[in-house]
C-alpha cells in the first residue's frame, strides 16, 4: 500500500491529537489541543500533514517557519500511530 500526504484539515483534529496523547507517544511529542491546531491550519507560516494509507490516518506532521529567510523548514513534530 502506499502512504500518502494529505494536507491536515479540522476534521482530523481527534485522530491527531488522540495519536499525540496515546501512550506510546506522548512522552515523546508535544500535545497541542484543537485550538492550537486551528491557529496552525490558518497560519501561513505552517504546514500541517495528514499520512494515510489505504484511506485511513496513520500519522501526521507538522512544518513550521516557512518563511524562514534561510529556506530552511522545521520539522516540529512527526507522529505515527502504528508501531513497528
């Protein structure tokens, strides 16, 4: 099957911030709340994946400082729900 990104919209926000606060990963990532996530959404200076395979969520990720003078991107976070 292959993975894919989507751009992540408001209707993900349970699947992403349920994978963020999931006992295998939230010691290792940050948890933002739907609020935080919907400033991401509409700032410019984010991007915000959704990775899927065969048409269901298995992660996402976060981009930011876009317009970084650099051209560098920050890999904020990366989270994926199956293990191994």
């Amino acid at each position: 099957m292959m993975l894919t990104f989507q751009p992540l919209s408001e209707a993900d926000l349970d699947f992403v911030t349920h994978t963020e606060r999931h006992s295998d990963n939230r010691r290792f990532v940050g948890q933002w709340n739907h609020d935080q996530y919907r400033k991401a959404l509409t700032d410019s200076n984010y991007q915000c994946f959704l990775f899927v395979v065969g048409g269901a969520p298995v992660g996402h990720c976060i981009l930011f400082d876009l317009h970084n003078p650099d051209n560098a991107v920050l890999l904020k976070r990366i989270v994926i729900q199956a293990k191994g």
